[in-house]
C-alpha cells in the first residue's frame, strides 16, 4: 500500500531506520513510534518508498 501523504511517507522512513537499527529507538516521535511497533519491516518499506512527487501534504 503507498503511502497518501508526504507526512506519512517520512514518518515510514523514519521508522524503517529505527527498526533497522540505523537510529535509535528513543528519538522517535508520533506516528513513527507507533508505525515502528505495530508494522513489518516490509511494511514500512513499501510506504518508504512511495514516490513523493503527486502525494499531498498532509492527509485530510
């Protein structure tokens, strides 16, 4: 599933690299906390890697 918004997009990315273990666990925020719990790494990946250029924002 791709991701709907920019914001989510990032917020993926930003949990895929604490999983991964590239950054800490610690510095997450929001939804990349919860993402990073409740999501498979393949999960993540295929919102990561959503292509930016035609998503919104923000999610309305």
């Amino acid at each position: 599933m791709p991701a709907k918004s920019k914001a989510q997009q990032k917020a993926a990315g930003a949990a895929l690299a604490a999983k991964r273990g590239e950054m800490p666990k610690s510095k997450l925020k929001g939804a990349s906390r919860d993402m990073e719990k409740s999501m498979s790494e393949n999960q993540l990946e295929e919102l990561a890697e959503t292509k930016r250029k035609k998503l919104a924002d923000k999610k309305s």
